[in-house]
C-alpha cells in the first residue's frame, strides 16, 4: 500500500493523528503544508474529511480525538 500511494484505512489515520499529537485541523492543514514528504509517507490525505466520507468518517472532533 505505500509504495503504491494508498491511503490508510480511516482508523490507522485517526489513531495515527491522535499519536502524532495533532489536535484540529489548523494544525494538521501547518503539518501537510509544512512536511509534505512525511505525510507522504505516512499516507495520510490533506482532506480527511472527504477521503474517508464514506469510509468512517464521522467529524473533525473524532478524528483528532477533542471532545469538549
């Protein structure tokens, strides 16, 4: 999957997110913009919302794991 450019499931993204630390999208829009290569590898999309609308995908909160 990686050498082939697939994207990761949703939950491996999510999990990966939530690891890396990142906590909304202004700050994961600074980290593909800024470490395009990483995030490349790390096989994450710049537009998780839309990747995974029907994969998953439920909100920006669960995604990045912050509930008020």
């Amino acid at each position: 999957d990686e050498f082939l450019g697939i994207m990761r499931p949703y939950d491996e993204a999510r999990d990966l997110i939530r690891t890396l630390g990142i906590q909304n999208f202004d700050e994961y829009e600074h980290f593909i913009r800024n470490d395009k290569k990483r995030a490349e590898g790390l096989r994450i999309p710049a537009k998780p919302h839309i990747v995974y609308r029907d994969k998953g995908w439920t909100s920006f909160e669960d995604f990045f794991g912050c509930f008020d």
